[in-house]
C-alpha cells in the first residue's frame, strides 16, 4: 500500500491529498453546526420550561394579588354599584391569573413541578370558588355573624398565604432549574470548543505534514528529471 501510493503520480497525489482534506474539513464544519444546534435547543428548552415557568409564576401571583385587593374592597363597600365594579375588576383579574396558570401547566415536565402546579391549582379554584360566592352573597344582602365572618376571613388568608408561597416555589424552582442548566449547557459548549480547536490543530499539523511530504516528493521527481536529462545530454 505505501509503494503503491509512493508511486503514485503527483496529480494522482494532490487530488488524494484534497479529497481527504476537504472530508476532514466538513466533518468539522458538521461537528460545530451540530454544536450550535443543540445549545439552541437547550437554550430554547431552558426559556420555555424553567425561565417562562418562573416568570408566569410571578405574574400570576402579581394578578393574584390584584384580585385579592379587590376582593376585600368589594366585601367591604357598602354602595351597591362599588360592589359591582370592584367584583368585575376582580374576575378580570382571576381571568388573567388563570391564563398564567394555564401556562404553568403546560410548562411543567418534572414530576415535582406538576405536583407543586396541581396544589397551586387546587388552592386557587377553591379561592375563585368560595371568593365569588361571597361577593355574590354579599350582594344578595345576605348576611354573615361575626363568627362566620371571622371563619371565612381566617380561610382566605390561608389560601392566600398558601398560594403565594406556593407561587414562590415554583418561581425558585425554575430559576434554578434555568441556573443549573445553563451551567451545564456552558460546560459542555466549553467542551464543545476545546474538541474543535483540537480538531483543528490537528488538521493543520495534517495538512502541513502532507503538504511537506508533497513538496519533498516533488523536489525528488524534480531531482530525478534533472538527472536524467543530464545522462540524456550527455
């Protein structure tokens, strides 16, 4: 096989030699773009799931909160007509809370991150639930003992309290979770890197040692010429 190739012809040579270089340099260039596509897909998979999940999980409770403000505004109005606006105020604002729920939902793939979106759900229905009907209640003319009110007030203060903490930790949760992989995504790029430079170099001493080899090949066949065209002349 090395005699074969020693005599070869030096076209024969230089086209072998190219075909070979330019393999090496796409099988490079497939390296690097399969590197940038899938630090895309991570960094893609790292927005929707950890970082929107984290940011939907902060507006919701921002919408929460409004809706609350307007729940007790409601339940404490005494004009019937004020009652009415800061009721629809706060279904327009449980209405949005739902729309960020919805999305947390979707965005959930661990089996704790949907543990954690099911209670918050949970909470959240019984909250709209009982916090419309007393609103309505309200509106009715219905009205509580001070005992009942002090039971129902103790209620939604827990719901609420549960809600927001529950909001928290998923917002901590995806922040982490995005912390985490994107430190891992870095490393494996860094990897990613240091294999290409490595490839490379690695090319380039290839190709310098070919290129050499060639040049000292053809120095021969030029030498060899010469010669022979001196026996010639003589």
């Amino acid at each position: 096989n090395m005699m074969f190739f020693k005599n070869m012809k030096i076209g024969t040579k230089l086209m072998v030699f190219m075909v070979i270089l330019e393999f090496l340099i796409a099988g490079i260039a497939y390296y690097g773009i399969s590197v940038v596509k899938e630090n895309d897909t991570t960094y893609e998979a790292i927005m929707t799931d950890d970082v929107m999940a984290s940011c939907n999980a902060y507006e919701m409770g921002m919408h929460f909160n409004d809706a609350r403000v307007n729940m007790l505004l409601g339940l404490n109005a005494q004009d019937p007509a004020k009652m009415q606006i800061f009721t629809a105020a706060m279904e327009k604002d449980l209405d949005n809370t739902e729309e960020n729920l919805k999305k947390l939902q979707e965005s959930a793939r661990s089996d704790s991150a949907k543990a954690m979106v099911a209670n918050v759900t949970n909470n959240y229905n019984v909250f709209r639930q009982e916090t419309v009907a007393a609103l309505k209640a309200k509106q009715a003319g219905q009205v509580q003992s001070p005992e009942a009110q002090a039971a129902a007030s103790a209620k939604f203060a827990k719901l609420e309290g549960d809600i927001a903490n529950q909001l928290e930790e998923i917002a901590d949760m995806g922040y982490s979770s995005a912390q985490s992989r994107d430190k891992a995504a870095t490393e494996e790029m860094n990897s990613d890197v240091r294999n290409i430079i490595l490839i490379t170099l690695f090319l380039l001493v290839v190709s310098s040692a070919a290129g050499f080899l060639f040049n000292q090949d053809v120095k021969k066949r030029l030498s060899q010429l010469g010669q022979s065209a001196d026996r010639i002349a003589e």
